[in-house]
C-alpha cells in the first residue's frame, strides 16, 4: 500500500524546502572541506567560520542591509529578546510604545513591563485589539506616536490569530523594533525604519534553536550593569561565538538563503507566497459561510490562516479526516481552537492546493 503524501502545515518549527532537507542529507556526514560532520566540528574552527559567515552574509543579502546593522545568531527565541531588547535598548527615563495586535505582541509587552524594574524606562500600550479579540491591525488615526519615544515595538504576523501588518505602522522618526518571528524573508522591508528585527528561525528560515537578531549598531547603548549574556555589546563583539551557537542550526540557515535566491529573493518568494495564500483564502470566502476566517480581510495574514466551521463537531471531524488524508498540523491553536493552515515559504503551492480540494470536497459532502 503506497504512503499517504504529506502536506507539512504546521506552525512552528514549520516546513523546511526540500532541496535543502536533501542537501543537508549529503553533507550530514561529510561538510564539505571539514571531513566531519557540520554538528561535530568545532564553533571556533576556520570551517564553521565559513558557515556562519555564509549565513550572515545571505540575510544581509537578501534584505539589503547596509554596514550599520549587525546580524546576530542567539539562543533563547523570541521570547527572550521580549526581554532582552527593553533591558538593552531603554535607558532611565526612556520611553517604548507597543502596538499589540495578538498573543505574541502581547506576551512581548507583558515582557517589556515586568523589566521596568530595571532600567526605569516607561512603557506605553499605544494599541491592543485584544478587547476585539485580535483581528486587525490599526489605522493610523487609532495610536499616537510620542516623536520622544525610544522605539516602537510591533509584531509583524501574529501566527495564532493570522494578522499580519501589510506594511510597517506608521511612526514618523521613531525607529521600529520588531518581532518577525514568523514572516521573516517572506517578502521586502524597509529596514532603514527599524532599529532592530528579530525572530526565531524556525518557521521560514531554519530549524529550531536560532533567534536571528539584526540590530543597528548607532542604536544600542553602552551598557554596563548587564549580565553578559543579555547584553548584545557581549554578542555583537563576540561575532556571535560568545557561547556554543547552534552550529547545524546556523549551517540550515545558509542553505535556506540560498534556496530563495533561486526564488528570486524576497520580491520572488513575496509572490509566491501571495498565491498561495489568495488560493486559500478565495477558498474560503466561496463557502458561502461553511468556511469563515477570523482576520479581518485588510489584515490577513500571508503566512497562518485560522479558520473555522460553524458546526463545532464538523470541525473536529475536518481535522480527523484532513489528518488521515495526509495534512499534517491543520488543528488550530490551543488558545483559540478551530483550524489553521500555516502556508511559510517552504511549503509548496501543491500543498494549498490540495488542501483546497480536500476542502471543497468535504464542503460538498457536509454543506
């Protein structure tokens, strides 16, 4: 009996482009020029310089980032530049703005507040929709930017509740911080209006284990008072190599930058991801109602795609029957329930589509 073909729709660690799964393969053993495996050679050996070096430079690549902005490889997810960037980046008297619209947004400044404690800086909730139950992003005339404030701080796509920002909020000079965990290298950024973007690698980007964090140099402070892992001066003059880095971690990563060169960088991969989202969601809005979104449209999300049925119980049922048929992580969040399909850049348009059909066909046998 043939095996089912799975479709990988999960939301994290995600889907990884098959040409670098298999190039891994043949190296795994073997890194080229190392005679040993990429997870067995020394971090501080002229081997892994290269490798790390190739993954640095494909990220300034394909964002264009000029020589005012480090890239860092960290440990510790998104969740922990929560913290590290309020403790780093605010000074006493100092002021960050955050503009909330989902879970992680909300996690980052539930962060940012409880280290007050220790830098004395304030910070400010200028927008949450969490009242609304987070289904949008704001209009500009909904938060007021204070020009004295330090930064910004938003989240570009909310994988829970698949609200993305279709473009960055609007804040005049003040610079942005940003949490793009989850649409990083999805599409082209104006990186001159951040201070600092940072996200964990492993929804389009690389496995699990690395938080990629790119930082201005003229916007960190001197420090003193922090412990050195928490500090970026520490990371920033260590080229990384402070501590082990997640060396197989770093090595995915330079082959996944690779990989969307050949897309055709950020513009490429950008629209081949709108396509597949706009099968999707097309999909949905055809259903007459059988299938129902929860962004509103303006904001939906590109890269995760909540959805629900009305019927509770069809829904448990969808999830059973699109599990057997081969549709891997399809079950929503725990949070919130319902359904989601999350659509990075590695998974391949033949996987919406057959998605689509699975929901078409189950649409006419329950609608």
């Amino acid at each position: 009996m043939a095996a089912t073909q799975l479709y990988n729709f999960n939301a994290g660690p995600a889907v990884l482009p098959q040409p670098v799964l298999e190039r891994a393969q043949a190296e795994l053993l073997d890194l080229p020029g190392a005679g040993l495996s990429v997870m067995e050679i020394s971090h501080r050996s002229a081997n892994f310089d290269a490798v790390i070096a190739k993954a640095r430079n494909g990220i300034r690549k394909l964002y264009n980032l000029t020589d005012d902005f480090e890239v860092l490889f960290l440990q510790g997810g998104a969740s922990l530049q929560f913290e590290m960037a309020p403790l780093n980046l605010l000074h006493q008297g100092d002021k960050a703005q955050y503009l909330v619209t989902g879970s992680w947004g909300q996690k980052a400044f539930s962060a940012a507040r409880s280290v007050q404690q220790w830098n004395g800086a304030e910070v400010d909730l200028a927008f949450s929709d969490e009242s609304a139950g987070f289904m949008r992003v704001p209009n500009i005339d909904e938060y007021k930017i204070d020009s004295a404030a330090r930064y910004v701080h938003f989240t570009s796509n909310e994988t829970i509740h698949g609200v993305q920002w279709q473009a960055e909020p609007e804040t005049g000079k003040v610079l942005l911080v940003a949490d793009v965990s989850s649409d990083m290298l999805s599409r082209e950024i104006d990186v001159s209006k951040y201070g600092m973007i940072y996200g964990g690698a492993q929804k389009n980007l690389g496995p699990s284990g690395v938080t990629v964090v790119i930082i201005r140099r003229d916007f960190l402070y001197p420090k003193d008072n922090l412990p050195k892992m928490l500090d970026y001066h520490t990371h920033v003059s260590k080229e990384s190599l402070f501590n082990t880095p997640n060396t197989f971690g770093i090595y995915i990563i330079s082959l996944v930058c690779d990989w969307l060169e050949e897309q055709g960088g950020l513009q490429g991969i950008a629209k081949l991801n709108s396509a597949k989202a706009k099968l999707l969601y097309d999909a949905i809005d055809a259903s007459g109602g059988f299938y129902y979104g929860h962004a509103q449209r303006e904001s939906r999300s590109v890269m995760n795609v909540p959805f629900r049925l009305k019927d509770g119980e069809l829904e448990k049922q969808f999830i059973a029957e699109a599990t057997n048929a081969g549709f891997v992580g399809i079950k929503g969040h725990r949070d919130v329930g319902g359904l989601r399909a999350s659509i990075y850049n590695a998974l391949p348009r033949e996987a919406v589509e057959a998605l689509v059909d699975f929901m078409t066909e189950f649409e006419k046998r329950h609608g």
